[in-house]
C-alpha cells in the first residue's frame, strides 16, 4: 500500500502523544532481556519468547514495534537482531540504561505518572498520594526494587561522570567528599583520574552496605573512607570540597537549604560546594530538565529541577555565592559555590 509522501498537519503532535506505548515496549524488552538474548546474533521471535516464558505472537508484535522506532531490526520474517540503539539494552555493555529502562516503566513510577492530574491540582506528588510513603521509604521497603535503582543511578552515572571529568578541573582538591554519593561511581572516577585525591562516600547505611561491589573493583579503597549518616543530620568534616550529585533536586527548598546549611557547617572556610544537576535554560529552548522537572513533581515531594537563578537563591540562603556554572557533554552542569 502505498502511503502519502505529504504528512497531515497534526502528525508531528502524534509521536510524543504516543510516547509511553514506547516507553512501555522498552521496559519490557529490558524486563525480558532480549538484548542479552541477541548479543550472539538474530534468532526468532518463537525462540526469544521460549527463553522469556512469553506469549509467541505477543513477543513478535513487541519486536516489529520496537524495529519500527530503530530499537532491534528483523532482518527475515520473525528474526530480530540488535541495533545500536538495542545493544544499550544489555546488561554488560558500557553506558548501559536496561536497568534505567525497567525503573522508568516499572508500576510504581508508571502508575505515578498515571496520576499527573493529582499533582497538577494539588501541586503534590503522586507517588506518596498513591503509595502511603515517599519514593525512598518504598525504595527501603523494596530492597529488589532498590538495587534496580541503584544500578540504574550507576550506569548513569557513567554517562555523566565523563562529562563532568573533561569539564571542570579537579586538580585544587585534597579532599573530596561525595555527599549522598550512592554506590561511588563518580566519586570513584574522580579518585582514578587524580592520584593524590582522597575522598569520603557519605550515604544512608542500607546504600553504602550495596557500595562494596563496585568500589572493590575500582581500585581506589586504599583513598576512599565510607561513611554512614543522614544528610539532614550531620555531614562529615574535614573536606576540601563537597559534591552533591543529583541531591539537591529531590527536594523542595526548605529541605535543600537544610542540606546545603549542613555543608556549609562541614566545610572550612576556603571549601568550595560543587553540586551536579540539571540547570533550566529560559524561554522555548528544549531541555531535558524541564521534562525532568515534571518527574520531579510527581516522584518527589518538593523535588524540582531549577535555573540558574534559584540556584543562585537557593545557595544565598544557605550561606553561599554562585561562582560558576560549568556544562557538560550531557543534560548536567557543575554549579559551583563557595562560602559567602
């Protein structure tokens, strides 16, 4: 059948109308594990939906949909390979976002979305509406859930940690301390491109105790001291820096302040804050934060991304000045401050 070359007027509306019927195929796909099935080659949507424990049409219509938007490719009728794009759905390949796939199309979050129009009524977010508890109280609830998330972080991270390594210089710090830094990834490459850093990985216990994996194989333990603790409470001493990766966006600005004033009370005079987050640019132009923040308002209860101008506020009212603002290779920028 032969289709029209001139597109209708609204068909540009259609794509991102449709956006979580993909979104959804993704999650299942990485769910399932095809991309680890193929990574030997193509086989056939029978055999693909035998290893998967999967309806045998059901896992053929999944496919076909997900070659059409270039993720897998049948290359015969009912055999699929990977793509490019596919290949980033395995499990051990660099930059992988299977695990970040299957947290953003998992019930939870997909049900939170489902329920955008409470927060846009309430200004409150979804999650805690639906689920009784905050996003990280469930995490804490749901350890297997929790260790998707954190590898998730992880795998990011990767992405992210290049990007802020080439752009901003970390040669003047002795010390870095890594403030709710997860299972150390960043903080770890940090730690291998400068040899004569040290640094501190501060975090909630139950995420440090699921940090020994990845910092064992770094080879960075020897400059690396773990510490346990809640940032609302107290923040290790003693750094020459501070850096918040993704922190200070899951917080409304009340409970922000109250993590910046907790760093600005550890540091010394001369310390330097180096948060890593997404910096909304002004007007029309496209941003992955300003979709990001809408996540932000239905996952988090305050959690918003911000502009550089309520950065510069924010970090007033804890006691600091905006310095720089560094952008990477990715959506992150490095905010840096220092003490007022």
């Amino acid at each position: 059948m032969k289709r029209s070359s001139q597109p209708e007027p609204n068909s540009a509306l259609n794509n991102p109308a449709t956006g979580y019927w993909v979104s959804q195929c993704i999650y299942i796909a990485a769910k399932l594990g095809i991309a680890d099935l193929l990574k030997e080659g193509e086989q056939h949507c029978d055999a693909l939906a035998t290893a998967t424990n999967s309806n045998k049409d059901a896992i053929y219509r999944l496919l076909r949909a997900l070659a059409s938007v270039g993720i897998f490719a049948e290359t015969q009728p009912q055999y699929f390979q990977l793509t490019p794009l596919a290949t980033y759905l395995q499990s051990d390949v660099s930059n992988s976002l299977k695990a970040y796939a299957i947290i953003l199309g998992a019930e939870q979050p997909y049900q939170a979305w489902g329920n955008l129009m409470y927060s846009m009524q309430t200004g409150q977010n979804a999650f805690e509406n639906l689920y009784g508890m905050n996003s990280y109280e469930f995490l804490q609830q749901n350890p297997t859930l929790g260790k998707i998330v954190d590898r998730a972080m992880t795998d990011l991270s990767g992405v992210e940690s290049a990007g802020v390594l080439t752009a901003y210089d970390f040669s003047s710090i002795g010390k870095l301390v890594d403030v709710g830094g997860g299972n150390g990834r960043l903080l770890s490459s940090i730690l291998q491109a400068y040899s004569t850093m040290t640094g501190v990985l501060f975090d909630r216990p139950d995420v440090i105790d699921r940090a020994s994996d990845l910092l064992s194989t770094a080879g960075v333990s020897d400059r690396l001291q773990l510490a346990k603790g809640d940032f609302f409470n107290t923040i290790p001493e003693g750094g020459d820096a501070y850096l918040l990766k993704h922190i200070i966006h899951n917080w409304g600005d009340e409970q922000a302040i109250a993590i910046l004033k907790n760093c600005y009370q550890a540091m010394g005079e001369a310390g330097r804050l180096l948060a890593i987050e997404m910096v909304i640019p002004p007007g029309n132009e496209p941003s992955a934060g300003k979709l990001m923040d809408i996540n932000m308002l239905v996952m988090c209860a305050g959690g918003r991304e911000r502009t550089e101008a309520e950065y510069g506020e924010l970090l007033k009212a804890a006691g600091f000045k905006l310095t720089l603002i560094v952008p990477t290779a990715s959506d992150v920028s490095v905010i840096e401050a220092v003490k007022d």
